[in-house]
C-alpha cells in the first residue's frame, strides 16, 4: 500500500470510506506523481455494487475531485477480454492504493502486474481485426 503523507488525501479516504467501499485508489497524474496545481484527483472508489451515479466532479478543500465508482469483480474480468485489457492493465499497474483494508486491490493490482498478452493473443487479433475492418473505405459501386 502507498505511503500517504498528504493531509488532503487523508481527509479524501475518511470522506469516502463508507459501507460497500472496498478500496480507494489514486489514478491519473497523482498515480504517476506528475501532478501540477492545476491537476485534478482522479479517485477510483472500487465497490461490490454500482451506486446509481457512478461518476461525480466534487470541489473539495479547494482541489477538483474526479471519483469515479468500479465493481470489482468487473475490473477483474476486464484481465480476461482483450477490448478492455488494452485499457484497464496500464492504470491498475500505475494506480497508487490509499485504502485496501482485505487486500483486494493488492490483488486486483499484482494481477495486471502479472498480466500477460499470450492467453488473450487470440481473441485480442481477432478483435483488432474487427475494428479496424470499421475504418476501412466501402467498396463503392456504380
């Protein structure tokens, strides 16, 4: 787990450490220390359930918050389907963890640590195919 040393962030996770709340994670240019004073705190809040707004901006003690709420039983399946693997592996490799209090997204993480392309490699030309099929020009007949 991250060593927090910021006052704000731990203000953060005791605001958002409620009931179904299974982990927080820093994302974004927090995760990659590349912040500026302009940056916003991207914050996934990683769940069992959705709630019915999954995304929120909040102005919180004068920074922009993006918390953006994850099932996580989703994000590991997202490991398991190369459209989204593209996507989900580079932030869950950068993502710095504030609140992991089963260990869950140490293991959520170690996982896209651990991932490997092989296993998909398959259905991931497969799909790439298919979307680049989507670009092509129509044949045109006259």
């Amino acid at each position: 787990m991250t060593q927090i040393n910021d006052p704000f962030l731990h203000s953060l996770i005791a605001r958002l450490n409620q009931p179904g709340v299974i982990g927080l994670a820093l994302v974004g240019s927090y995760s990659r220390d590349a912040q500026t004073q302009y940056s916003d705190v991207d914050v996934e809040i990683f769940v069992e359930e959705l709630p019915e707004e999954p995304y929120t901006l909040r102005f919180l003690d004068g920074k922009l918050v993006s918390l953006k709420s994850i099932c996580l039983r989703d994000e590991f399946s997202s490991l398991t389907k190369p459209e989204e693997a593209v996507w989900a592996v580079p932030g869950l490799r950068r993502m710095k963890i504030l609140l992991d209090e089963r260990g869950e997204l140490d293991r959520l993480k170690q996982a896209a640590l651990d991932f490997k392309w092989e296993a998909l490699q398959p259905g991931a030309d497969e799909y790439a195919a298919e979307e680049l099929m989507g670009y092509a020009p129509k044949k045109r007949t006259n």
